[in-house]
C-alpha cells in the first residue's frame, strides 16, 4: 500500500546540511500496523510529516527513489494535488491534544469541517456524521459533546475528538505520532484500544510512532528502530522482543521491565543505553552507534554496515551479522 | 478515573481559576480598560452629535467678545476673532476622530493584508515586504506624513490617507508576527494534515487569533493619527482654517499667548486628555485581550 525505498530528508541548517532521515525503505501493507521506535531526535516525526509532506521547505529537502500510497507517487504531486490527499487517502494525528483542536470552535464543527472538505457535505448533514464519528469513537452523550469546545473536554476526550477527526475522512493511511504519550497510563490504555479496534474494523493502515516499547507489543506486527536517521534494525514483533539482533534493538529491550514476567525474575540488568545520540551534524565515519556499542569492533568504526535481511522479513544494520 | 470525572474537575478548575487568580489578575488592566473606555465615548459622542451639543456655530464670529475669558455665555471663552472655544472644540473633536477612524481604517487595510501575505507565504515575498516594511520604519512617522502631505495637498481626506499610509508598516509587522505565530500551532498543522486548504486555514484557524492584536494596534494609531492631525494643523500643513481642528487652534493661540491663556489651554487639554484615553483604552485592551490569559487558562482545563 505505502512504498517508501531511499526516502531521505535534508534540513539546510546554519551549520551546514544534516540529513534528519537517510535512505529509509519500507512498506506498508493494507490493514497493517508499523511500529517505528527510536530516542528522541531519531527523526522518526521528522519521517513522517515527509510522507504527508507537511515539512517546511526550505529548509528541508526530501529525496526519494519511490514514495507510493496506493500506486499514486506523492513526490509527484504538487502542493494542491496533495492538499486533496490529506485528510482523505492519508492523514496524521499528533503528540498534544490539548493544543491540537481551535480553542475558537465547537468540536462537533471541526469534525464536520472534515466531511464539508473531504465529501461536500451540507452543515447540517456534516454536523450529523460528526455526531456519528463521535459515538463511533467511544465518546458517550456525542450530541451534546458535539457542542463542547476543546477547552470543556479532558485530555483522553480531546485525542478521541482527534481521533474522530482523523478518520472522518476515512484514509487508508494514518500516521500516528506518540498518540497517547501525553495521556496518562489509564487513558493511554483507552486510546490504544480504540486505534487498535479502529484498525481491525476498518482496515486502516497505520504508522504508528513511540518510544515505549510497550505500546509496539501491544499492537502492532512490525517494527522499525531508527538510530541517527537510519533504520538499524526491521522485523516482527515478536523478533523484536525475542531476537533483538541490533545491539541497540537489545539496549532498548534491557531498558524496559519484562512484560510478561513478574519483576521479581532476574532478566538481566534493566539498563539505559549508556551515552547519547551523536549529533546530526556530527556523525563518526561507519557505524552511527559505535560509540554507545558494547559489541564494538574494528571495522565499526571504519565501514558504515548496510541493512541487511539476515532471515526472511528480518532487516538489521550491523557488523555482528555478516 | 474515567474521562468524565477527569472533565469535570477541569471544569471545576476553571471555576476556581476565574474566581482568583484570574479576576485579580486582570482588576488593574480593567480599571484601564473603564477610564480610557469612558473617555474615549465621551469623545465619540461629542463627535457625532456635535451640532446638537455645542452652544454655537463654531465659525460664529462674537465680535463684541474677542479674547473674553471663561464666563457664563462662553463657558470655555473666546478666541482673537471672538470664536466660542468649547463649540470648536466639540466639532474639533469631530475632526480628530474622523482623522483617526479614516487614517486607522486605511492603516488596517494595508497592514493587515500585507502582513498576513508576509507571514503566510514566506520565503522571498516575506523579505522583500519586511525589507520595505523596515525601512519606512525607520522615518519618523511625522515626518513622513508631513513629506506626503506636502506632496499631495491639505485637507481632511489628504492628511488622513497620508497618516493611515505611514502607519501601515507598524500594523503589517503586527499583523505578520501574529500569524508566524499562529501558523505554528498545532491545530494549524492539523488543519493542514487533514486537507484544509492555506485559504480556509488563513481565515478560520489563523485570522482569528490576530483580531485583539490589531485591535490594540488599531487604537494606539488612532492616537497617534490625532498627535499627528494636530502636528500637521499647528505646522500649517494639515487641514486649513477656519476648520475647527485642535491643532490649528493651538497654532492661532501660540500667536496670542500674551492675550489669552484660555486659547491654548483648552485645545491642549482636548488633544491630551483624547490621546490618553486612547492609550488607557490600548493598553487595557491589550491585557484584555492578551492570548497569554487565553492560553493560561486552557492550560489550567488539563487533566
Ligand atoms: N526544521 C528543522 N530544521 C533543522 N533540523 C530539524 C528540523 N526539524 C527537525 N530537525 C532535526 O531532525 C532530527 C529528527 O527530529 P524528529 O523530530 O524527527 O525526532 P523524533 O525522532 O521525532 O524525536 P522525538 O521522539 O523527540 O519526537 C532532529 O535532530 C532535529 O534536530
Ligand atoms: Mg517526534
């Protein structure tokens, strides 16, 4: 469904040209969940708002052998052409949803200013699928919610509202950037359900963004990590938790409890990864993770590691599995 | 916890939050708001019933009564040719706000257009019109105002488009800063990725939020229009006489202080008290109005 082969994006900075995002490829099949997990400055927003094309450029670049939703390629598209596309074939929803609804407008009102743009639906038909959008996303009492503004609505009630909004719509692709990280756990918990119950009835394909490795055991099959702006590692989820082959793939896995067994058990240390994500502008010949690497090596810090399918649907960057 | 209770206490929150900190907060920039407010009406209201409220024709020449000081048939006096002073002033203030409403409309016009291209679009328009936005800033206002009137005659209409024109640069930086702003909220970028289009965007999302800023801007011009007004009059470049503008009254009166100390007196009163009921008003307003309240108190719904 989504394509994307030597996707990267360059931000034209004062201290010259970084690269956020370098030569990622992936897919996306329809109906399918993706998980992507990295640190902080990884360049996993930084992805996705280039697929939905919503970048400031300048200063960003974005380079691509192939970016293809449904067989349409989107670097083809111009500025208009992709304006119809979001909201309708793809989509985004983000971090804060207590900034991002208009504090000025009814949500009923902004949720219908989806169906009036996407479907050229009347007021009143618009504000009656909104109502629809909202029962739909587990809002209770929707007509009277419809008439709330942003500001009367808790946390959890505002990314459902987004949520809805999302998928008025009704895209086959949505990005989800940390949908739940600013919620606390019990909501997080509730909005998670809700993506997941929305991608098994709906089949929408999602790209799922985190850092908690909790919530890619929760729901998705397929996870990227991304290190520095390259994928380092690609697989199940289940190799994810089982057969971390990425050194840093492991350091992520310590750095979380066991899920599934008790604390008590002896699992090994439960560790930060030690040291810091180098700086863009400031990366080592060969590997971007040797610094960190407790499995370094000689040739690490000479030849940059291709990413590799050392089994099949299983991608990892690195020298230890040559 | 379920999402209700959660929206429940953010309600109570608010209620809290108004009943204290919040009102306080905002009690000095109230008082403002009421004596600049009040000031400024009663200005207004002079302005517009004018002929009904002054006790003469303001041209009504009293020969018998040059230079008569405050008295019962002329509560502010007279002026050299025996002119009732306060009947001036009240059509003066006709003049003014007229001045003020037409250089403010015109000053708006252009700097809200201007600036919300600059901020919206970007990239090299917005460097081209910043550019030029700066450098005509770097005039003192007065002096441009004075070269434009110089270049396209006196009169009422002329000195106003000249002000509104000279003030356009300072409400276009307002305008553009605004919607750099706005721009980068989130619910913009929303708005974006679910397919509004940069029109409807400017409109609803961004045009919003921009209207108490150039509400404060616009009030503080028209202050400023009226110095300005004023400046003009007295430097005998502005409207002509015998139009009953405070300025040109204040120009008469500089020729006979040694006769009247009521001539200049009132006119000046009347441009400094119109003048700082505007600034009170601007000010007021802008506390009022100030996104910071706004956003402080969605803050304070949270979770
Ligand atoms: N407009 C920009 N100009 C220059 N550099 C940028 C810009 N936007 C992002 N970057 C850089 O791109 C890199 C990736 O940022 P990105 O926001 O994608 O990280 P992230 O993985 O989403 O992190 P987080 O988990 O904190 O959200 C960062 O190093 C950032 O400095
Ligand atoms: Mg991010």
């Amino acid at each position: 469904m989504l394509t994307v082969r030597d996707l990267s994006v360059e931000f034209t900075t004062d201290r010259g040209v970084v690269t956020a995002v370098d030569r990622v490829s992936f897919s996306v099949d329809k109906g399918e969940m993706l998980g992507i997990v990295g640190e902080s400055g990884c360049g996993k927003s930084v992805l996705a708002r280039s697929i939905i094309r919503i970048l400031p450029m300048p200063p960003a670049r974005i380079r691509a052998g192939q970016l293809t939703l449904d067989g349409t390629n989107l670097l083809d598209l111009s500025e208009r052409e992709m304006q119809k596309l979001r909201g309708k074939a793809v989509t985004m929803i983000f971090q804060e949803p207590m900034t991002s609804l208009n504090p000025k407008f009814k949500v009923g009102y902004q949720i219908a200013e989806v169906f009036r743009k996407h479907f050229g639906l009347r007021s009143s038909e618009a504000i009656e699928r909104s109502v629809e959008m909202l029962a739909l996303v587990g809002i209770p009492d929707p007509e009277e919610r419809a008439k709330s503004y942003p500001f009367q609505l808790s946390g959890g009630m505002r990314q459902r509202v987004i949520i809805a909004m999302a998928l008025a719509g009704d895209p086959q692709l949505l990005l989800a950037d940390e949908p739940t990280t600013a919620l606390d756990v019990t909501i997080q918990a509730q909005i998670l359900d809700l993506i997941r119950e929305i991608n098994e009835r709906s089949g929408t394909s999602m790209i799922l963004i985190t850092h908690d490795l909790g919530v890619i055991a929760e729901l998705v099959q397929r996870v990227i990590v991304m290190y520095a702006g390259q994928i380092v590692e690609m697989t199940t989820t289940e190799n994810l938790f089982d057969r971390p082959l990425h050194p840093y793939t492991v350091g992520l896995r310590n750095s979380i409890p066991d899920i599934d067994s008790p604390v008590s058990k002896y699992d090994g240390p439960l560790n930060e990864i030690a040291g810091s994500v180098p700086a863009l502008d400031d990366l080592p010949i060969g590997c971007y993770f040797q610094g960190r690497c407790p499995k370094r090596m000689q040739v690490c810090a000479d030849r940059q590691p291709v990413l590799k399918e050392v089994s099949p649907g299983h991608h990892v960057r690195c020298w230890l599995n040559d | 916890m379920t999402d209700q209770n959660v929206n429940v206490s953010g309600r109570l929150v608010v209620g809290r939050f108004r009943s204290a900190r919040f009102i306080s907060g905002r009690m000095a920039s109230n008082k403002m708001l009421m004596v600049g407010g009040v000031i400024v009406a009663v200005f207004t209201l002079m302005a517009i019933f004018a002929p009904w409220i002054a006790p003469y024709d303001p041209l009504e020449l009293h020969i018998k009564d040059r230079f008569s000081p405050p008295s019962a048939s002329f509560w502010l006096g007279t002026d050299n040719l025996g002119r009732d002073i306060l009947s001036r002033l009240i059509f003066g203030s006709r003049i003014s706000f007229q001045v003020g409403a037409i250089a403010v409309s015109i000053a708006i016009a252009g700097g809200v257009l201007i600036g919300a291209v600059a901020g919206f679009v970007g990239g090299i328009i917005d460097d081209i019109l910043m550019r030029i936005a700066d450098a005509l800033l770097a005039f003192p206002p007065l002096l441009l105002a004075l070269g434009l009137v110089a270049s396209i005659g006196p009169g009422l209409w002329t000195v106003s488009l000249a002000i509104g024109v000279v003030y356009i640069p300072r409400v276009a930086r307002v305008m553009r800063g605004s919607v750099l702003v706005e721009r980068k909220r989130d619910y913009v970028v929303a708005a974006r990725v679910l397919g509004q289009s940069p029109w409807k965007i400017l409109l609803f999302h961004i045009g919003p939020s921009t209207i108490s800023p150039i509400i404060v801007v616009a009030t503080i011009i028209f202050a400023l229009a009226i110095i300005i007004e004023a400046a003009l009059s007295f430097l005998g470049v502005g409207l002509v006489p015998p139009t009953p503008s405070w300025g040109i009254d204040l120009d008469v009166a500089r020729h006979y202080l040694h006769r009247s100390i009521w001539m200049p007196l009132f006119p000046g009163i009347a441009i400094s008290l119109a003048v700082l009921g505007l600034n009170l008003l601007g000010d007021g307003l802008r506390d009022y109005l100030d996104p910071r309240s706004y956003s402080t108190n969605a803050a304070n719904t949270g979770s």
